[in-house]
C-alpha cells in the first residue's frame, strides 16, 4: 500500500502546473514526493520536478483532496500553452523573450521525460497518454519549443484549434510555408501530420491535420 500524503505534500501537489505537471515547493517537499514516487527530477538544468503518473492519479482522487480548512493558492506564473488562439486578456501578465523561451524549453523537456516514463517501451519520440487527452495544447508546446510563433494580437503566427475528429486537432498559419514549417516540427516531435485545402474568405488555403503517431 502506497505511503499516505501529508496535507502540505498534498498542496504542492495540487498547486502543479496543469499542462506540464510542474512542481513548486521546498526542496524537502519535492525531495519527499521523489521517495513517494509521486515526482521526478529532471536529469537536465534548471532540473525542475514533475509529477509522475501517479502523483497526477494523486491529484485527480477526489477522495483525498486537500480540505477545505488548508486551501491550495494560485501559482503565480504557472505555464499556459500558446495555442494563437487566445485573446489578449488571456495574454496579459505572460513572460515574454528569454523568460518564456525557457518556461517553453521546461515543459517541452517535461513531455519527453513523461513519454519516457510513461510510453510502454519507454520511446521519448512517441506521444504519451497526457498529450492524447490533451491534444490542442500538447501540438502548441511542441510548435512553441520548435520556435514556431503563435498567432497574437498584431501579429501573424500559428493558431491549433479542436476538429471534429477525436484524435486530431487543425494547425494553420497565414502562409504556404507556414504551413509546412509547422508539419515538419510536429512530424519530428513524433506527430502524424497530413495537409489539406479550405476555402476561406481569400479564397483557398492550406492547413495540417495533424494526431499523436501511435507506432
């Protein structure tokens, strides 16, 4: 039977980042969930912890969610996955330049260290369950860590939005070679991609449909 979670360890817990699973807290509250199993650290600068697949299990149980009398508080600064799709207030507060190319460089090296830990074979270059249940933003961090620009206010860039297919989300970008910039990233980070025409208000455009490769 697992080791019970205390009630701090259980608000660091809580307080993880929702895309990447980030963690922030004390050393010993990180060093604590490692011998629980529940967190990894990555073997790369800055070195930063993560939830494993259990301790995401350990979040999601709503039985041992943290009570009421020792609420969680916000994270400042917890990471967002840039789909282009946002609106300005959603953008509002978010790093910019250096800052957010190595919150980017994190969470992308925080997938690859799931995907290892958690794809059945270990394959770092195979989507991991997380990015298949999380499809729209998992295809934007790996656009983003790829130095793809996401679309925004003023200006031109990538925007991933849902599609009517379960297992597949839609990438566009304003030009031809856009498009094309954009499957190439995403077929190296292990995704499968095809490229399909649409009319628009200009006319016909390009764009990709693009899913997690399963083998």
């Amino acid at each position: 039977m697992a080791k019970p979670t205390t009630p701090a360890q259980r608000r660091v817990i809580a307080g993880a980042d929702p895309v990447t699973g980030r963690l922030t807290g004390t050393e010993a509250q990180l060093t604590a969930l490692v011998r629980l199993q529940l967190a990894f650290r990555h073997p790369r600068p800055p070195h930063a912890y993560f939830l494993t697949p259990a301790g995401h299990r350990v979040r999601e149980e709503p039985e041992q969610a943290v009570p009421e009398t020792a609420p969680v508080e916000p994270v400042p600064g917890v990471f967002a996955a840039r789909t282009g799709t946002e609106d300005t207030e959603d953008t509002e507060g978010v790093a910019e330049g250096p800052a957010r190319q190595r919150e980017v460089r994190a969470a992308w090296l925080g997938l690859v260290e799931m995907r290892r830990m958690t794809n059945a074979d270990a394959d770092r270059d195979r989507p991991c369950a997380w990015e298949r249940t999380h499809l729209v933003q998992a295809a934007a961090i790996a656009l983003e860590a790829a130095g793809r620009t996401p679309a925004g206010p003023g200006r031109e860039g990538y925007r991933v939005t849902a599609t009517p297919q379960p297992d597949a989300v839609a990438v566009r970008e304003p030009t031809p070679e856009g498009v094309r910039a954009c499957a190439t990233a995403l077929e190296r980070a292990g995704w499968q991609v095809s490229e399909h025409s649409e009319r628009t208000a200009g006319g016909t455009g390009r764009y990709v449909l693009v899913s997690p490769r399963r083998g």
